[in-house]
C-alpha cells in the first residue's frame, strides 16, 4: 500500500505526458496532496473547481434514478486531457484522483488503466 505522496509520484512517474495529480477530497473541495502543474496551471483552484463537476454528476445522476457508480469522468480540451477518477477502495469516500495530461503526449487508455493501479495501491 503506498501514501499519498507516493501514489502521486507514481503517477508524475509512470504515466506518459502527466502534467499534474492531486488528491481530492469533492466533499470539502480541498486538494489533499498535488505534484505539477506550475505557475500557469494551480492545481489547487482546478481540484476545487472539479469538485463542482463531481458534484453535479453525482445529483444528475440520483435526479435520473440512476443506481450506479462513477468510474471515471474525462474532460478533452485542445492541449490537454483532465481526468478525475472517484476512488472507491475502502476509506476513500469522498475522494478523487485528478490527473492533467499533455494530449500530444498522453495515451489516454494507458493512463486510465496506469491510475486505475495507483488508485488499488492507495492507502488513505
């Protein structure tokens, strides 16, 4: 099992084209770890904003009648990719895995599968 701070090293690491990875607790809107992103992206105010996509799903979703689980939700942009995978491991409730990606660089498949694996390894 890795921490926080392990588990988004390993995700800097081993995911081509990674630009930033936060921890995200969508309850509060707080980034409870971040690695990347830069002065031109704040990782922090992306967390909090992507707390309200997460949230919005989430009432969509029990408005439809829909008794499911998110697995994961992807954002395309022109340059970038924006990932934001719900963990669903014991004592994660609430918390997600957002990860920013270079789209000339990334490969989208492996990278959700590579998260997929971080998020297993996750101790919260």
């Amino acid at each position: 099992m890795a921490n926080t701070e392990a588990s988004l090293k390993e995700a800097m690491a081993s995911i081509e084209g990674t630009l930033g990875v936060a921890l995200v607790d969508y309850t509060s809107g707080m980034a409870l770890g971040t690695l990347g992103g830069g002065k031109d992206f704040n990782l922090e105010v992306a967390a909090a904003g992507n707390t309200d996509v997460i949230r919005a799903k989430l009432r969509t979703m029990e408005h439809l009648g829909i008794k499911d689980e998110i697995e994961d939700v992807l954002i395309t942009l022109g340059g970038q990719y924006h990932l934001i995978r719900l963990l669903k491991t014991r004592g994660s409730n609430g918390l997600f895995l957002y990860l920013v990606l270079d789209k000339g660089r990334a490969n989208l498949a492996m990278a959700r599968h590579q998260l997929k694996r971080i998020e297993a390894e996750l101790e919260v």
